[in-house]
C-alpha cells in the first residue's frame, strides 16, 4: 500500500490542518476541559505531553502498510470589510480529526493469493473542544475528512463511538455511517461503505 499523507482540506468555515507538533500549545488549551475526556477516555494532557503524542503521530505508523492521517481543526475567524465583503481572518484551532488507513483484512474479493487483501478502509475519529461544541464543527470536519478518504479510494469506514455519546453518535449518523452488532472496548462500531 501506498501510504496517504494528511493534506489541507478546506469547507465553508473549517480548514483541517494536517498535524504539527506546533499545534501541542494551542491544542493542550482546546482539549483541557476534564468532561471531553468522559467518552473519549483519558485525562487533559499538558502541552508537553501532546507535544511527544503528536511527535510520534507526525512521524507516522511503523507499519508500511498502514497510514496516519491527522488534522486539527482550524476554525476561519472571517470578517466582514466597510462595503459588507467577507476577508479571511486567521484561524483557532477547535479540535481534531483522524484517519487511521490500511489495507481491509476482511476483503479477499479477486485476489487469487488470499494472503492478499484489496480495498482500503480508514478508521476515523474527531473530537471537539467543549468551548466549539454545538455549532456542527464535528459534522462539517467529518464530512470533509469522508469526502477526503473516498477520493483517495477509501472504500470502507469505521467508527468507534461510546454508546452514551449521542452527540458523537449524530456526527456518526450525519457522514453516513450505521452502528453494527460489533462492540470494541465498551464502543459500538459504526461502518459505512464508500463508492463510487
């Protein structure tokens, strides 16, 4: 497999920035209240620490055949000028998205050697800061990092959300995603099939 590398994807009011060490700082402050960590498990992490997280996210999975493509969330603080007209302001980071791609060990479909495996599936991920929560960031992000994956030829995507986290599950619901039978680590696991 040929690895995937994170690229700037931009939508209406989001640019998802591909991960840097950088972004420890400002994220540290994003991440830190206690409650976000109630469904995604943890404790706030320093600055610090996110720095040595994101270093060893940044240099990407030891295993060729898988890709870690990770975003954070940059929110366009647009203004408006004297004559009504929007100019781009700069951006505040409000959370993260994640991909982790690989080849689907479950597909076998035309390959002669069954050691071989076909399609590509991405498991995604995003968390939002609880000061941008409930202004669909989450949602919009999502879609992006989606319609992002099926152009490089994602064919499958999962999930995993805590059964309890309804605003996780409706961002889940919202890129087409449907919860399955399969639980992993007190999570349901969502799939979606992409194509074109």
């Amino acid at each position: 497999m040929t690895a995937l590398l994170a690229e700037v994807i931009a939508t209406e009011r989001l640019t998802l920035v591909p991960l840097r060490v950088e972004h420890a700082q400002e994220m540290a402050v994003v991440l830190s209240d206690p409650a976000l960590h109630t469904f995604i498990g943890g404790a706030p992490a320093t600055a610090e620490e996110l720095r040595t997280r994101y270093a060893r996210m940044v240099a990407g999975s030891p295993d060729p055949d898988v890709s870690w493509c990770n975003w954070v969330i940059g929110v366009r603080e647009d203004q408006r000028d004297g004559a009504g007209e929007r100019e781009r302001g700069g951006e505040r980071l409000a959370g993260t998205v994640q991909a982790t791609v690989s080849l689907d060990p479950e597909d076998h479909r035309g390959h002669e050697d069954p050691g071989r495996h076909g399609d590509l599936i991405a498991e995604i991920a995003w968390v939002v800061g609880t000061s941008w929560q409930g202004r669909g960031i989450a949602t919009e992000a999502a879609r992006a990092l989606v319609r992002w994956l099926d152009e490089q030829g994602v064919r499958t995507l999962i999930a995993h959300v805590h059964p309890d986290h309804r605003a996780s599950a409706a961002v889940a619901a919202a890129v087409g995603l449907t919860p399955t039978d399969v639980w992993h680590d007190g999570e349901v696991r969502w799939r979606r099939r992409l194509g074109r």
